[in-house]
C-alpha cells in the first residue's frame, strides 16, 4: 500500500495557497525572511521552492548526463 497522493490538493494555476503552520514555523520563516532579505514569509517561502526547483533540475540534469556518459562507455565495451 502506498501513501503516495499524486494528485495536488490545490488548482495547478493557483495564484495563492493557504499554508497551515505552527507558530514555531511561522517564526522560522519569518526570522529566515529577514535574514535572507526576502520581506516576508510568503516572499520567503516561495524563493525557497524556486531554489529547491533548481536544484532538483540541476540533479536531474547531472544524472541523465550520468545516464548518457555509462551507455557511452557500455557502448565502447562491445
């Protein structure tokens, strides 16, 4: 059995989410705004998701890059 849920709990072009939070999060994000200059914490949150989507691209980027180079050297091999 998977705990996997796919489909969003939000409309995909949604221009607004309503995040639930605790007040200790709430004041991390807010402390993590100020320090990162980023003027809010949905200003904040958001940066952090594009950063996090960066990065995720980036690795999968590296990996197929990593796919090609060991079919490359498989290839050779025959």
């Amino acid at each position: 059995m998977s705990f996997w849920k796919p489909e969003p709990t939000y409309p995909p072009y949604a221009k607004a989410l309503t995040f639930k939070a605790t007040d200790s999060q709430r004041n991390r994000w807010d402390a993590a705004a100020a320090k990162y200059n980023r003027g809010s914490r949905g200003a904040f949150i958001a940066w952090a998701v594009d950063l996090a989507c960066f990065f995720l691209e980036a690795n999968d980027r590296a990996h197929e890059e990593r796919q090609t180079e060991m079919h490359l050297w498989d290839r050779d091999k025959r």
